[in-house]
C-alpha cells in the first residue's frame, strides 16, 4: 500500500512539473514584476538641466585630441607547431638508486636506472 502512494505522489509532482513547464512556456514573465525605484533616490536626484556646448577657440584650446583606437575581439594567431620525440633512448650510464633516493615506504632494495633523452622527430 506504502509503495502505491509513493507512486501516486511521485506522478502528481512530476505533473505538476510538466504543467508549470508549459505555464512558463506560454508566460515567460509569470513569476517576476518590474521593481520601483525607491523614493528616497527619486527625491535626492537633482533634477537634469541641458547645457549648451560652445565651440568656440577657448574649448577648443583646452580640449586633447587622441589617435582613434580599434579594439578587436582576439589578436589573429600563428598556428601552433610542437615536436613530438620519435624515441626516446638511454643518455647515461647506468647508476643504482638505493634507499637513500627512494621514499622509505617502498624501498626494497636498490635498482639500475639509466637516465632517457628525447630525440627530435616529425613536426605536428
């Protein structure tokens, strides 16, 4: 009987999903409302007053007067080339790695390693 009305609750939430879903589908604006400004900022904004802009020699004289500049989204890039090493072969001689190089925990003795270079090969 429990599981009966776990499955009933369960299908009458996931409809009332769907039926909000598609409420906000058709009214996109349903759940919001413009905000007013508050009074208090309406009152304290000194009221707008038009100014008159001369062009006379003394604006000009006191005006700077900069090159236009062009801002774009991403400079254009050179394609990027890297080299992958064809092999890699031994550049060393060999030398044993003991306990003293190795973390205590998983030191079990000493070990012969031998140092790998990487040698140039085809451009990607």
């Amino acid at each position: 009987m429990i599981k009966l009305l776990i499955t009933a609750a369960v299908f009458v939430v996931g409809g009332a999903g769907i039926g909000v879903v598609g409420y906000l589908a058709t009214e996109p604006l349903a759940f919001t409302h413009p905000v007013p400004a508050p009074a208090s900022m309406a009152a304290e904004r000194p009221p707008v007053v038009p100014v008159s802009i001369s062009t006379t020699r003394e604006a000009a004289a006191n005006s700077i007067w900069l090159p236009e500049v062009r801002i774009t989204a991403a400079p254009p890039r050179a394609a990027k080339q890297s080299v992958v090493p064809a092999r890699f072969d031994p550049c060393s001689e060999w030398r044993d790695v003991g306990v003293l190089f190795v973390d205590p925990a998983g030191a079990t003795g000493v070990r012969n390693v031998r140092a790998l270079c990487a040698h140039p090969g085809e451009e990607r």
